[in-house]
C-alpha cells in the first residue's frame, strides 16, 4: 500500500488540539508532514482556517494467523459425527 496517503475527516471539536496545516502548505510539504506522521504526530489539514480532515499514522497490520499452531491440542472422537441415539432428546420424534 505504499503510496497511499489515508486522511480521515474530524469535526472541529475532535481536532481543535492539533496543529493544523492549510491546503496549500499541505501539497507543497507533504514529504515532511508524512515524515511526522510516520513519526506518530496527527496532521490537520484546513481550508480557509476551518479543519476539514486529518492525516494520521496508519494503525499496524493485525499479526498473521499461525496455522496448525493447536496441532495435537485438540481431539474430536471418530464418531463425533453419528447420529445420536433417541434417548438423548426425550419426546422426539413426536408420536
């Protein structure tokens, strides 16, 4: 996903804390302000003064899934899949 860039839209209230960068400063900079971003800092990006989005680190990748990492942990019986005898379910079948 290199490349990329990812900004997500905020209200004003969620943003009000961050510094804020306008458009323009945001295109011409934005190498630097990706390096802050990498770095974990928060961007918001104005337009006229008034915060209409946010750049922010990408959260990382959940980790991969280990297949067979209970291999030999679990056990099923042979017949785990046979019917089961009538007794176990009393009034059914219904006569």
């Amino acid at each position: 996903m290199s490349g990329l860039i990812f900004v997500s839209v905020g209200t004003a209230e969620e943003i009000s804390h961050l510094d804020a960068v306008n458009v323009h400063e945001a295109k011409t900079h934005l190498s630097r302000l990706l390096e802050r971003v990498e770095a974990g800092e928060e961007i918001v990006i104005a337009r006229a003064g008034k915060p209409i989005a946010r750049l922010v680190p990408l959260e990382p990748a959940p980790p991969r899934r280990l297949f067979g990492r209970n291999r030999g942990k679990i056990w099923m019986s042979e017949d785990f899949d046979e019917p089961l005898p009538w007794q176990t379910f009393p009034g059914f079948p219904p006569t």
